[in-house]
C-alpha cells in the first residue's frame, strides 16, 4: 500500500468530538498574490455581506448548481503541500469563469474547526481549471476550508473538510475582549450599535492613520459561528477618512458566539488578529 493510500485512509482520536473554540490567530494572507488587490477600491458603494438577510453560507459543500470538489483532504501535519480543488456544474464539467471581486476571483478561507488557526489565501488558477495553492496545517486536527467566489452572476462560498492526522487537543473559544494584540499593534473593538463594528489600530500607544489598502480596501473581515462554522464575510464601509479605523456592518445570522479575523496591512505587511463576540439577539 502506498503511503498516499495511507494517508488518505488514516485517521486520529479526538477529531469527532470537537470542542468548538480558538485562540489567537494564526497564518495571514499566503499563497498567489491576488491581482490588482493592493490599490483597487472596492466597487460596492456600501459594505457587502454574504449572508445578510439569508440563511448563513459555507456550510454546504454544493449550492446553486455549482460543488467544490477537492483532489486529496488529508494533510500531513507541520508540512507545506499542494492543495488542490475544483468547482464543477450538476453536471460534473469544471467551471472556469470567475470574476475578480475585491482583488482576487477566488478567496480560500482555512480554519482549524475549534477556530485556533485562520489562513487566507489566493489559489491559482490551472488552464485545466483546478484550483492549486500551498498549504501548511501546523496543528493536528480537522480544518474547515471556504470557496469564496462569484461566476454566473452569482456570488457563492462553498465549504469542505481537510484532516490533519495526529493527536489533536482542542483549545476553547477566548473570552470575549475589546483588545487583541498582533505583531505590536493593539487592536481596540468597539461595536457601536449591534453589527457596527469599528477597530482602531494603535502602536506604540499611538492611532495607525495610514494603513495600507489590502484587497482593495482598508481591511478584511471574516467572521465564523461557533458550532457550525457558519461563513460571515464583510466588507469595510466606504468613505472612511485616514485615522477614523476600519468599520464594519455585519449582520449576525442568529444568537451565537463568533470568532471574527480582522486582516489589515501597514508597513507592507498584512496582519491578522482575532476577537470573540456573544450576541444575543
């Protein structure tokens, strides 16, 4: 039996009972450096959602006649391996056309199902149409992958399993905290009304005014339901002026707590952080 074969049929204790939860993020915007993401404005007048006003998104693997297919879901932990995947029709053909939205035609969110670990990548693109992006799993455990996209007219994310085989201790969620901290700046949380979210970045002691645009605005907001994962993905609001921080309107898709990762870019480089937020309504 080749060790491909094993991998695929290995397995680990502890992955089915999952403690739903995480700490500080991990990992940042790797992979294919998206197109014309540093600088383009993003083209929605007000900020987007993904779910707002619809059932929560990425916790199905095929939706709207389109499915993620991925070539091989086991990793080998604490090694960097290809990952490859597809998107195919009801029909089984592999689709090609993607439209670019906010710097990149398709967005891959990778999380360690207790939302330890969060990457956010930009796979290429193969003429054959699969999908292809290194990937390192550090930590043993099952990971939780999302498709973010638009084709057809229709924006879509669709969302699969990988497996880490190893011995896998969950972590719990973080208590909720207005502060995170990442790389030397504080990142303060205000949420102003429900859903209004604003985040100051401060180093030194001092307000960041001049943050870099990444994927075309001035930060990045993906925030995931504890339990099932379910996929919130936000934009900033426009119109911003320099020093005002990165705002956001989210709309929950129920009670629940969140984990939500907040990317942002100074100084060239782009830098994730973490907060957990209990919303009751």
């Amino acid at each position: 039996m080749g060790a491909q074969t094993i991998r695929r049929l290995a397995t680990f204790a502890g992955v089915a009972t999952l403690a739903f939860g995480g700490a500080a993020a991990a990992g940042g915007a790797l992979g294919a450096e998206p197109p014309n993401g540093s600088s383009a404005e993003p083209k929605h007048a007000m900020a987007e959602t993904h779910a707002a006003g619809h059932a929560p998104v990425g916790l199905a693997i095929a939706d709207r006649g389109l499915r993620l297919e991925v070539a091989d879901a086991t990793f080998d932990t604490g090694r960097t391996e290809p990952l490859r995947f597809r998107i195919v029709d009801d029909a089984g053909r592999t689709v090609r056309d993607f439209e670019a939205e906010h710097g990149a035609r398709l967005h891959l969110i990778v999380v360690r199902r207790d939302l330890n670990s969060y990457q956010h990548l930009h796979p290429r693109l193969g003429a054959d149409g699969t999908w292809s992006v290194p990937l390192e799993l550090r930590e043993a455990g099952s990971y939780r992958i999302y498709a973010d996209f638009h084709s057809g007219g229709r924006d879509l994310t669709l969302g699969a399993d990988l497996s880490a085989p190893g011995d896998f201790q969950p972590r719990p969620l973080p208590a909720e905290s207005t502060v995170a901290k990442v790389d030397g700046y504080a990142v303060e949380l205000n949420e102003r009304a429900p859903g209004a979210l604003k985040f100051t970045v401060r180093r030194g002691g001092r307000e960041v005014t001049d943050l870099q645009p990444y994927l075309g605005a001035r930060g990045h907001l993906v925030a995931l339901r504890e339990g099932d994962l379910a996929y919130l993905h936000v934009h900033p609001e426009e119109g911003a002026t320099p020093g005002a921080g990165i705002s956001f309107m989210a709309e929950y898709p129920s009670a629940s707590r969140y984990r939500l990762f907040l990317q942002f870019k100074h100084d060239g480089r782009v830098h994730t952080t973490a907060f957990t937020r209990e919303v009751t309504r």
